[in-house]
C-alpha cells in the first residue's frame, strides 16, 4: 500500500484530500505546516508527497528546497496543490523540483490521475535502478574472480618458497604460512561463489541441457561431507545433527553441495555455539527436501522478503566477514534447477527449506 503524506493547514480540506485517497486504498498521514511536514517527510518516507503553497512559517517552496537536500527524501514524488494560479508561480514550483502542480479548487479525478501517474513513474524509475544495479554486481562478479585468483596463486607461491627457506630455522614461519593458508583458501571460496552467481543467468538460460548434463546426485554423503566441512571450519562440528534419508536427487552432486555449504554456513553464522543445527534431507511422494534450521536472532518477514545478493542484515563485531549473497546464491541455484526454495524465521528458529521435483522430465519443461 502506497503511503502518501499531505501537507495543508486547513484542516477541512487536508481531512477530504486524506479520506479520498483512503477511499482509493491509499494509507495517509497529515501535517499541520510546513515545519512538521519535513519533519514527518524524513521520518516517515512517504512514497508522494501532496504539499500546499501558502502556509505560515515555512511555505510548500520551503518544504520542497528542505527535502531535495536530503538524499533520503531527494526522490519523493511531490506534487503541489495551491490556491496560487498565476504562471510565473507554476513555473518557480516546477523550477524547484516538483512534480506536478494542481490548483485549487482540485478536481478529485485529476488529483487522482496526478498520484497515480507519479507514483507509476517513481515505481518504473526504482525498477530500472534496481535493474542497472543488479548488471553492475553482475559484471563485478563476472570480472573480480579472474584477478584475485591470479594474485591468490601468487602469494600461495611466493608463502610456500618463504616457508621452505625458513623452515626449521623460525617457528613463527610455520604458523604464518598456515595463516595465509586459511585466508587465501577462504577468499578462493568467495571467489568460487561470486563465479557461480554472476553465470546464473547464462546457466538458466541452458537450464534444459543443464539438467541432462550429470548424474543426479547421492543426497546422503554429499550432504553428509559439505556439511562436515563447513561445520569443522567453524568449529562447529559438535553441534551438527544430520539425519539424510538415502535419495537420489535431480540436482548434480557440486550444486547440492553448494545449496548445503551456504545453508550450513549461514546457520554457524547466525547461531550461539552449543545449540544444534539441524540438517536433514527427506523425500515425499513427488519432492524431495533439504531442510537447514537453527536458532538465533532470526529475521521478520520483511527482511525475508528482500533478501538479494551483496544484502546482510545481521551487523556487529562478532559477527564474520562476508559479501550478504549466500541466500541469494541458494535462490538462483534453486530456481535453476526447478526447486522451490523458503525461509521462515520464528520464535528464534530460522529454518531454509528447499524443495526439489523427484519427476525424471527437465525443470520448468511447461515453459
């Protein structure tokens, strides 16, 4: 539901602007004057904004130059709504930023079609930007692998000749070398992740031959050894539980092992150590899932719903290094293969589930 804020100190005619656009299924808010319209402008971030001209203290010019220098309300839609007829102000109005300019005595239609017309192009304009920003990771991840694996390979080289001309020689050179080790051979994973997430779009376009392309995978030991892995990493081992049905499942053993890392990872991430981790992997009738459930602070809904890659929620000291694409990595896997993939988070469990078809025919094959 669009949120619209309106600014009018009379309040008869703020009330009839409010309760037609309820009537429209539009949520308001109100300001009394200028001065508290900002102020509830910057709070409340409302998608448009309807603002009188003439009010004491500060005028709707005012508003206007108030909330353009702010980058958070810079691109809110605004539309004026005066008394004011006279072109020159319709120009300064328009010259100052605004939207739109309506005079009164408004025609409810044509305040209408104003709202929705500015709130149809600032949607457009946000799906663009959110469509360019997405190209750009995209093509960062697609070039970035390449360089640092080339400058891994190196320092690898050049720790691995230091540490045999020093060996025996400095007990520090050992427990160095094991340091750089443990660094490059993390940075080599994320490098391996970000490769994988910026081919997602090419492979899903493959998706039919993709899915002929290997043998579907033995669930039990690939969930068994990635989970292993990522919970020794952390040290964390103790506090797996995996219970796998044995299953053949339609998804190659190095992407059902990424599905698990991730998940597995996510949940050491975002969870006390000492409690439990839970991993199982069980087939139904038609679908087969994989289900990783932990507990810790958990994310709301809203949260869930805009997960992305380069996205984190969690911050804080003790919390590890990461890039934020790990779920959005599980979705695009899943998705690639047919799978369907949630996340639900209650009551300080947060459970990832993804459900995979156990039908013979390609994903998505109705398309």
């Amino acid at each position: 539901m669009h949120k619209i804020l309106i600014i009018e100190d009379e309040q008869i005619l703020r009330r009839q602007i409010a309760r037609l656009l309820q009537m429209e299924g539009f949520e308001t808010l109100e300001a009394a004057n200028g001065t508290v319209g900002v102020a509830t402008a910057t709070s409340a971030l409302p998608d448009l904004i309807l603002c009188d001209i003439m009010m004491p203290d500060l005028d709707g010019f005012g508003v206007l130059q108030a909330l353009r220098q702010h980058p958070q309300t810079a691109m809110i839609p605004f539309i004026f709504l005066t008394a004011l007829v006279a072109t020159q102000d319709q120009r300064h109005g328009m010259e100052e930023g605004a939207d739109d300019y309506l005079t009164k005595p408004y025609h409810p239609a044509a305040l209408l079609g104003s709202v929705r017309r500015r709130l149809e192009k600032r949607s457009r304009q946000l799906e663009e930007t959110r469509r360019r920003a997405e190209e750009i990771s995209l093509a960062i991840a697609a070039a970035v692998p390449a360089e640092i694996e080339e400058s891994l390979d190196h320092i690898t080289t050049v720790t691995n000749l230091l540490a045999l001309k020093y060996a025996g020689e400095d007990s520090q050179v050992a427990a160095m070398q094991q340091s750089v080790t443990r660094e490059t051979l993390r940075l080599r994973r994320l490098m391996r992740r970000l490769h994988i997430y910026s081919q997602l779009p090419q492979l899903y376009a493959h998706r039919f031959e993709l899915a002929q392309a290997g043998p579907p995978a033995e669930a039990g030991p690939v969930i068994e050894r990635a989970a292993r892995e990522v919970g020794r990493r952390w040290k964390r081992g103790a506090d797996l539980v995996i219970a796998v049905e044995a299953a053949t499942v339609p998804l190659r053993a190095e992407y059902l092992s990424l599905l698990v890392e991730e998940l597995v990872d996510n949940a050491c991430k975002f969870s006390t150590p000492g409690t439990a981790i839970n991993v199982s992997g069980q087939g139904q009738s038609a679908f087969w899932s994989l289900t990783v459930a932990n507990r810790g602070p958990g994310l709301s809904d809203e949260q869930i719903s805009q997960i992305g890659a380069f996205k984190q929620f969690l911050h804080c000291q003790e919390k590890p290094r990461g890039l934020g694409l790990g779920l959005a990595l599980v979705q695009g896997v899943a998705r690639l293969h047919g799978c369907e993939f949630a996340l639900q988070s209650d009551a300080g469990t947060t459970t990832a589930t993804v459900l995979a078809p156990l039908e013979t025919q390609p994903p998505n094959s109705h398309e």
